[in-house]
C-alpha cells in the first residue's frame, strides 16, 4: 500500500464514528448511516489519484456523507409518495434511559426541513463552523445563521419541557 492509502484508511479508523453519528442523525436509519458512511469512504478511496491535498481529504469525506445523506432522502420522498402506508409507526418510543432522549432528539429533528436539520447537525453536532457548514451545504454563512436559529427555535417547541 501507498502512504496515501495507508493516511485514508487511518482516516477512516479515526473518524468513522463520527461521521456514522452524522449520517445517523440526517437519515434516522443506522443500516442506511452505514451504508452512506461507507458508500462516502469508497468513492474519496476510488478518488484518491484525483485529492490535489491529502490533507482535505476528511473535508471530502464530510462532503460524501452529506450529499449521499441528501440522496437517500431523496429517494425515501420518492418511495413514501408511490407506497401505500404498509405499518404505523410505534406508538411508543424505547423507554430506556438514554434511549428516550435519543429517540426524541431523532423525531424532533425529522420534522425539521432538510436545510434546517443538516445546518444544526453539521454545526452543532459535528463542531463545524459557520464558514465550514456554509461551504459544505452550498450556501452563505448567512444562511447557516439562519438556518440554525429556525431549527433550534423549532426544536425547542418540538422538545418543550422534555430538553
């Protein structure tokens, strides 16, 4: 193996938890977290000869997860509008400890917008900045403010007395 393999696939021992957190939080399905986690590594693995600086390389596997995060979601949209309702979700969440605030957290952010929910998991959960969100979902600082305020005032109608 290469030095460049060899900086990737430590890369992918350090950060792999975190990045499956993120994706888990975007997808709210941790067999689809780890398919995108690992679907992100493949293809900046497959890119390897194209990464001008191996040191943005982290950078570039962020980007992965989120954009196949987005196309996930995209495709769920796709199927939940031509399915017919097969089940009900259950009623009651997992009532164990850390699961209840794990499970609250999850369905409060799925009823945020997309914007707002990749926004206030890449800023907040992730420890990105403005600038670095910004870049990472296409639009301006700005917007991440903006985005991130609307999400965390939502969030807190959503959670009320729970948080």
């Amino acid at each position: 193996m290469d030095d460049l393999t060899d900086r990737l696939t430590a890369l992918y021992q350090e950060h792999y938890r975190q990045l499956l957190r993120i994706a888990l939080l975007l997808v709210d399905d941790r067999a689809s977290a780890e398919d995108i986690v690992q679907d992100a590594y493949v293809r900046v693995f497959d890119s390897r000869n194209r990464l001008r600086d191996p040191d943005k390389a982290l950078a570039f596997l962020r980007q992965a997860v989120l954009n196949r995060a987005r196309s996930t979601l995209r495709r769920r949209q796709i199927a939940k509008k031509y399915q017919p309702k097969l089940a009900t979700a259950d009623a009651q969440p997992d009532d164990t400890g850390r699961g209840v605030d794990r499970a609250v957290l999850t369905a409060a952010l799925a009823q945020l917008p997309r914007r707002q929910r990749e926004a206030i998991v890449l800023r907040y959960y992730a420890d990105l900045s403005e600038a670095r969100t910004a870049e990472l979902m296409g639009c301006s600082a700005g917007s991440v403010k903006s985005y991130c305020s609307r999400g965390v005032a939502r969030l807190s109608e959503l959670l009320g007395k729970r948080v």
